[in-house]
C-alpha cells in the first residue's frame, strides 16, 4: 500500500495506470487513499478523486468498490460539505445509468443489423446449431451477454446510494430523488422484481427510523420538508405499483402512506389525496372488493366536489354515475352468513383494517357489516346528494332495482339502461388524477344484480316456473349461469328456490326438512299456543308459577354461567396452546429453513468462486494464445508488405503458425531485405557522387562569370545612389536655413514669454514650501504633544503600580509580623501553662504522698490481727466511694470482709481525680510519678482538652493541653 504526501500524487498516479491499461491497480490506490485514516479532512482534491473513483468503479463494474468509497466519503464529507456527496453520487449514477443505455442500444444495434452473407438463406447453420443448443433466440442471448450484466450494476447502484443516504435528515432530498429514479428504473424495463424489493428496502427504511429514535442526524418526520418529501416517495411508489399491474405491491404501499400518516397525525394535501382513493378504487376493483369500491369512489366524489374549484358539471355527473354503480354493484346479500367465529372475527378485522384506510373511524364493537355495508351506503349517497348528481339513465336504473316491484319485467327495463349506460365514459379533462372512468365495467355486475332482483320478486310471486319461461325473463345470460347465480344466492340464504330438471321447473320456497320457513312455523305454533295460554290461565297463577321457578333459576344461571366461563377458558388455552405450537414448528422450520439455505448459499458461493476461478484462468489462457496469434498474423503481415512480389514465399496450408517460427521467418527476411537495401544504397550513393562532382565542374565558370557582371552592375547603382544622397541633403540644408531667419523675429517674445512663466512658477513654487514647512511643523508640534501624553500616562500609570506594589509588600510584611507576634506568643503562653502543669503535678504528688501515708495509718489499726501484712495493702484498697477493692489475682471471703469492718470514711479530695491501680500508678522502688504518656495508659478514659478554658491566643494551637485538677483550673474555690 502506498503512501501519498498529498492526495493529487494518488490521482497522478491511477491516471499515469490509466494510460498503460492497469485499471485494477489504479482503482486499488484510489480505494487505499480514500479508505485510509490519513485523510479524514474533506478538501477538494477529494472530490476528484471521488470522481475518478467512480468512474473506474462503472467501468469495470465494482460495485462493492464503490460502496465502500461511498461510506468512507459520506463519513469525511457529511458534517463539512454534503453538497460534494450529492455531486459525487448524481456522477455515479448518471454513469451507471449511462453505461446501461450504450449496452441496451448496442444489444438493439446488433439486433436491427443485416449480417448475413447469403439473403436468400434464413439463417446461418452456426446460429441454427446453437439456437438447437441453448435454446434461445438472438435477442436473449445479446440481452443476457450485453444489457444484463448492466442492468445488475444499475441495480445494484440505486441499491447501494438508497442505503448509504438512508435516515439522513443532510441528504433527504437526494434520497428521495434516487428513489424516484429507481422507480422509474423499473417501470421503463418492466422490472417487476426489482420493484418489489425496492419496496421491501424503503419499507425497512422507515421502520428503522421509528425504531431508532435517537439515531444521530435522524430526520424528523414532524417537519413540513421531510413528511412531503417521504409522502412523495410513497405517492410515486403507488403510481408505479399500479402502472406495473402489481396490485399485491400497490396494497402494501397504500398501507404504508395510511402508516405514515399515522405516525406523524397529520394528513396529506387534498391533490395527494385524490391520487390516493383513486388507485384505492382500482386496488378494490382488482381485488373483487365491490363494497370498498364502492366506498372509495364515494371518498374520491367528496373530495373533487369539496376542492376542485375547477370541476365542471359534465365531469361532476361522470364521477357521481361511477359512485352510485358502483354502490349498485355490490352484492345484495351478506356473504358471511353461515360462517364461523373464527372466520367473523377476521372479516370483523379486516372490514376495521379496510376503513381506517378509506378514512371511516369505526368503533371495533360495532358491527362492521351495519357499518360498511351495501344499504347504508345507498342510503348514505341519497342523503348527501350523490344520486342527484347522476346521470338519468342512473337514477333509472336504481329506481327499478331498488324501489320497483316487477318481477316480469324488471330485465326488459334494465337492458336498454345498460346499454346506455355501457356508451358513457371518457377522461375527466378537470380532473387529471382521477382515472379514465368507463362506466360498461359495472355492466356486468349490475346484469348480475338484476337477476338476482328478478328471482327475488319471482320467489315472492310464483311457487313454481318452467326453465323456459325464466329463461325468456333473463336475457343477460344463458340458464346455466342463471343457475350459478342462484346456488350462490341459496347458500348466503338471498333466495329459496330448487332446480328440478327432470321436469324442468324452477320451486321457489320449498327447501324441506331442512327450510328455513318450516322452522318459522314451528315457531309461529309455539307463539300462538303460549297466547292460547296466557289467555286461558289468569296472570296471578302465572305470576305465582314464575315466583315458583325463580329461587331456583338464579342458581341454574350461575351455573350456566361458570360452565360457560370454563368452557371459554379451556377454549383459549387451546387455541393458545394450539397456537404455540404452530409458533414453535413455524420457529423450528423457519430455522431448518434457514439453515438449508445458508449451507445452499455457502455451497453455491464455492461453486461459484471454483467456476469463475476457472473461467477467469481459460479466458486469460485464450486472451494469451489469441494475443500471440494477432501478435503473429500483424509480424506476418508486416513481413509481407516488406518483401518483394518474386520473392514472396506462401505458407503451405499444413504447416503449423506459431508465433516462434514467424518471428524466425520474419527475422531472416528482414535481414536478407535490410542487406539488399544496404547494397542498393551503396549503388546509389555512389552514382549520385559521380553526378554532383559532374555538375559542380561544369557550373564553376559559370558562376565566375555571372559573379563579374553583378559586380560592375552593383557599382553602377552605388555611385548614382551616392548622387542623389548629396543632393538631397543639400536641398534640406538650404530648407532650414529659411526656417531659422522666419523664426528669429520672434526669439524676444519668447525670451519675455519664457521670463514670466518662470517667475511664475518660481513664486508658487516659494509658496508651496513655506505651506509645506507649516504644515510639518505642526504635524511635530502635534506629535510632541501626543509624545508627552503618552509619557505622562505611562508614568501616572507605573507610579500607580508601584503604589500599589509597594502597600502590598507593607501588607505582606504586616502580616508577616503578626504571624510572628503570634507565634511569640504562643510560645510565650505555651511555656506558662507547661510552668503552671508542672507547679500542680508537683503539688498533687505531694498531696498523693499525703494521702497514702494517712491511708497506710488507717490501715495499719485495721487489720492488727492478719498473719500476712503483704495482703494489707491489696485487702484495704478501696474506690472513690469506700469499697474495698481486693488484689489482683487474690480471693477474699465475706465473712472476712465483712469481720474487718466498714473502713472510717474519708474526706473526699477535691484534687484528686479517682486513682488508677497502685501497680500502674507507681513503678517498684521509685517515688517519681510515671510519665505524661503513661499516665493515661491504664485506663479508657483520657483526660478532657478543654481548649476553651484555656483562654487567649494560644486557642488556635494544635498541641493537647496537659491536664489540670479543679483546683488549678478554679482558684478561686481554694
């Protein structure tokens, strides 16, 4: 990998690659520079680079190349200049879309071009040979040779741009302009494929941007740009779905627009809006949904009535005649009735699914065939005026198929209606998103909606009827499609009626045990029967019979009740079990799934590479051998032209051409005609020697003489041009001697003339200086004045500082003093008080003296009687409050304790501090007290520091105070 100063030196370099054929090489050091950490810095040069990048990249098809260089771009560019980005990528895709039209005009070039030898053959016996072969035609294989591989790279181009600008909120703009551009993609080459993944990957776009939320430089779909502009994108998408007849694909993106118009709660201009129910009339119309249809038309009629200004009333009708046919159109029976509540809860769904996309806010308790449903919607256009915007042929129409009764001749009157009907249509001129309304599409339903008026009316009319007679009452179709009509009538329970054709009648309600009329008169006798009795049997008893039932019927409905819910429990588990089981076998067949075409792909990835491994080394093999061979035939030919015509030597039609042998042949007979051309320019030049030295000989006097008569001729001219030299200059002499007497008249004037301009000039001159000399004065005068200023400021400014230096040293000394002072003092009292300690430790040995010499006589009167007077010590220790307190390690008994008697109580000392043990007070054989440190050893509990008592300047010390009795710390109370 080589490293560049500068990124020009890697464009100088893939250019001087260029040029000797090396375009691997010098896309690799484009790819190094661009993908390298050096240059992270976006700068001009980049963008050229960028240029040359891509432009390698189309040409030798790398799209993974590109790719990458794209996103390392994207990241040096984005926050700097996006502006570059977009240029590099219109470049890109301007050359892929480019390269993909020279190779589609090419594959039509070849296509269109006469190259056959004999024009009276068909085809030649190669072509027919490997059409038998392959199994295509001319065109296929020039498509899938030329434009294909092209239209991959296209492909693959819009793919790569979509993803390296997605959920951008800098490149939105171009984002959307390259999905238009793949959508017209597909639409110009009927890439129906292609299409539908195109969509699959702007479907995955907005979920990851609703997925991601706090994505950095993520658009926001609240504002105005970026909704229109995303809008825009679905709008395009839609047109395109239904240009390529992909109604599946055109669904998907009708519920993506609803989607992000859910998403951001807000809904599109009334002109998008248009667009949008008018593909939704197609999509229902495709899709066999007459009823959404039907209430999508409706939608669209609100919307050009409500916005378009422009609307005439031609158009108006046109639109409003479509509304209610295809209201009209919709079947007349409920075709969910008899189904299961499996299969209503999902009709339930989608009928909530279907609304909210036409824009209808239904209730989901509600039930949706009340709401969405044929007679609402009827009744919906009578009340806002729809059916009077109509045609009249339309009014008709729906007069006779929803109000009339005639059973016999409902179709002789709707036939000439539909035929009318069937000539109206055209473009909406005032309109140009709506589509071209044909109203002969509703013809059919509509026939259909007659017969089943009329065989309604029949059933209600007559019991029986010949096949015959309602043959000749339906002329729209033949009785075996009336017959079709009719079953699928009987089973949505529109019509009773039974099809007898061994007589050849038609029974109309009678459908037997199973009718739903005998089940009405059964019930009707039950009816009747509880009248009968409620009329025999006075309302007390009853009332006394009901009172009877009731305790027990609250019991019966709990029970009922609880059997229900458990029933209703157990089903959900099932159906959740039952669920979950499909979940796991779809998991586990979606990972088997997976797993076989990961192992297919990867083995389908290595036969791949092996296959183009050994294509690439054949073709370099025969790009070799067929090189060697140009490389030959060219050597050959060359020779040949060389050579002369006798000497010519044929190749004789077995011996093998090899590039060796030529370049042999070719050697020697370059060397044989260099040699014959060596001699024939010795010849020559000798012969042309022997002429010029002739030539020369006989030219020699010839020019002599030629030489002497120039030169007497020369010296003629020169003497008659040397004449008229001095004769002109004599005539000029003479001239200007008259010129100067003529002038010399004047010479005094002009004296006086000069004189007055000079003094003149003299005396402004004078003036000026002295004005000059002011002027500078004063400049010096005004910069010795701004000189002083400025000095007097620097000083004023410095003696400032040094006052101000000079209080803050004295501050610094001040305080210095007083932390002295302080410190002195410290010291001063420090030494007092360790005086004063020392005085009261003095005076407190001795009062301790005083005491264990008067403890001692006490004892000694005490205990007369013991054997032992080493225990009288440890025996007669007692606390602060008179206990005795026994020795260490000693055990005295109570009666002992108690013989020796409570000892006389003391004087409580005020000085003394209750005493620690006699063993920690006093080391053996030494009347000094302990030191300092260990005085306080024995004990837990240390002497108070009590720093306030202390007083004066010496609070702030950090040292303990040694501790003093009551006595030294309160005088006064001695």
């Amino acid at each position: 990998m080589a490293n560049f100063a500068k990124p020009e030196n890697a464009l100088k370099r893939a250019e001087e690659l260029i040029n000797v054929g090396q375009k691997q090489d010098a896309l690799q050091a484009l790819h190094n520079l661009i993908t390298s950490k050096r240059y992270r810095a976006w700068q001009k040069p980049l963008e050229r680079i960028m240029f040359k990048y891509v432009e390698l990249c189309v040409d030798m098809r790398k799209g993974r190349f590109a790719k990458d260089g794209l996103i390392q771009y994207r990241i040096v560019c984005q926050q700097v200049n996006v502006s570059s980005l977009e240029e590099v990528i219109k470049h890109f895709m301007h050359l892929s879309t480019e390269k993909a039209e020279q190779a589609r005009n090419q594959a039509q070039a070849l296509e269109e071009a006469l190259d056959v030898d004999d024009l009276e053959a068909d085809k030649r016996p190669e072509d027919l040979m490997l059409s038998y072969v392959s199994g295509e035609k001319g065109k296929d294989r020039s498509d899938r040779e030329l434009v294909t591989p092209w239209f991959k790279f296209l492909w693959e181009t819009y793919r790569t741009v979509l993803e390296i600008l997605r959920n951008n909120s800098k490149l939105e703009a171009l984002y959307a302009m390259t999905a238009h551009r793949a959508f017209q993609f597909c639409k110009q080459y009927k890439r129906t494929t292609e299409f539908r993944r195109l969509c699959e990957i702007i479907r995955n776009h907005l979920a990851n941007l609703n997925k991601y939320k706090d994505q950095r430089d993520r658009p926001d779909l609240s504002a105005p740009e970026s909704l229109q502009l995303y809008i825009d994108t679905r709008f395009e998408q839609l047109k395109i779905a239904t240009e390529l007849g992909l109604w599946q694909e055109a669904f998907r993106s009708v519920e993506d627009i609803h989607g992000l118009m859910s998403i951001v709660k807000k809904t599109p201009k009334a002109s998008l809006m248009v667009v949008y129910y008018a593909k939704l009339t197609e999509i229902f119309w495709i899709s066999g949904s007459h009823l959404y249809h039907a209430y999508a038309w409706f939608k669209l009629f609100t919307l050009q009535k409500s916005f378009n200004k422009n609307l005439s009333q031609k158009d108006l009708q046109l639109i409003a005649s479509s509304v209610v046919l295809a209201a009209l159109s919709v079947s007349p029976y409920d075709q969910t009735r008899g189904a299961s509540h499996l299969e209503l809860e999902n009709e339930k769904e989608l009928n909530l699914r279907m609304a909210n996309l036409i824009g209808f806010n239904l209730e989901s308790k509600l039930e949706n065939r009340e709401v969405l449903s044929r007679s609402s919607l009827l009744t919906e256009l009578v009340a806002k005026g729809v059916l009077s915007c109509a045609t009249q042929e339309v009014k008709d129409l729906h007069h006779l198929l929803e109000h009339e009764f005639l059973p016999l001749d409902v179709a002789s009157n709707i036939q000439p209606l539909l035929m009318k009907i069937s000539k109206l249509g055209g473009k909406v001129a005032s309109a140009s998103s709506v589509p071209e309304v044909q109203l002969s599409q509703y013809v059919t339903a509509l026939e259909k909606l007659a017969t089943l008026r009329l065989l309604k009316q029949v059933s209600q009319l007559y019991q029986t009827m010949k096949i015959e007679s309602l043959s000749q009452m339906i002329p729209f179709f033949d009785f075996s499609m009336v017959e079709k009509i009719s079953v699928d009538a009987a089973k949505h329970n529109f019509i009773a009626m039974k099809v007898d054709h061994m007589k050849g009648v038609v029974l109309f309600g009678n459908m037997g045990l199973e009718s739903d009329k005998l089940c009405d008169h059964l019930t009707i006798l039950a009816e009747s029967l509880n009248k009968a009795r409620a009329m025999i049997y006075p309302p007390a008893e009853k009332a006394s019979k009901l009172g009877e039932v009731l305790p027990g019927l609250g019991e019966i409905v709990d029970k009922e009740h609880k059997r229900l819910l458990a029933r209703k429990s157990i089903i959900e588990k099932r159906k959740e079990e039952q669920e979950r089981q499909l979940l796991e076998m779809e998991r586990e067949e979606k990972s088997k799934r997976q797993m076989l075409q990961k192992k297919t792909e990867e083995e389908e990835k290595k036969r791949l590479a092996a296959m183009f491994e050994q294509q690439r080394a054949e073709r370099i093999r025969k790009e070799i051998e067929e090189r060697e061979l140009e490389e030959a035939q060219a050597l050959l030919q060359e020779t040949e032209k060389h050579l002369k015509k006798g000497k010519k030597k044929p190749i004789l039609d077995g011996e093998k051409l090899t590039k060796q042998t030529l370049i042999e042949r070719a050697m020697s007979e370059q060397l044989k005609e260099r040699q014959e051309q060596e001699k024939r320019l010795q010849k020559v030049a000798k012969t042309m020697d022997h002429l010029e030295r002739a030539k020369r000989e006989e030219a020699a006097p010839l020019i002599e003489a030629a030489f002497q008569r120039r030169l007497a001729e020369e010296k003629v001219l020169h003497e008659r041009e040397q004449q008229l030299e001095v004769e002109l200059s004599r005539q000029c002499h003479d001239g200007d001697l008259r010129e100067k007497n003529r002038l010399a008249r004047m010479l005094e004037n002009k004296m006086i003339f000069q004189e007055r301009v000079m003094s003149h000039r003299e005396a402004e001159f004078h003036q000026r200086r002295v004005e000059r000399e002011e002027r500078i004065k004063q400049i010096i005068q005004a910069r010795k004045q701004e000189r002083d200023i400025k000095r007097k400021k620097i000083f004023y400014v410095r003696s400032e500082e040094e006052t101000i230096r000079k209080q803050r040293e004295e501050e610094e000394a001040r305080k210095l003093e007083e932390a002295e002072r302080r410190r002195k003092e410290e010291a001063e009292h420090k030494a007092k008080m360790d005086e004063i300690a020392e005085k009261q430790r003095q005076r407190e040995r001795e009062l301790e003296e005083k005491e264990r010499l008067r403890r001692e006589s006490l004892l000694g009167r005490s205990t007369e009687g013991l054997s032992r007077p080493s225990e009288l010590p440890a025996e007669s220790r007692t606390t602060e409050s008179g206990v005795a307190v026994p020795a260490a390690g000693k055990y005295v008994p109570r009666f002992r304790r108690e013989s020796s008697g409570p000892a006389p109580p003391s004087e409580p000392d005020r000085w003394v501090r209750p005493a620690p043990s006699e063993s920690d007070r006093w080391t053996a054989g030494s009347r000094a007290p302990p030191p300092q440190s260990d005085r306080w050893t024995s004990g837990s509990r240390a002497p108070p520091q009590d720093s306030d008592r202390l007083g004066g300047a010496g609070g702030s010390s950090s040292k303990p105070e040694p501790w003093r009795p009551s006595r030294a710390r309160n005088p006064q109370r001695g």
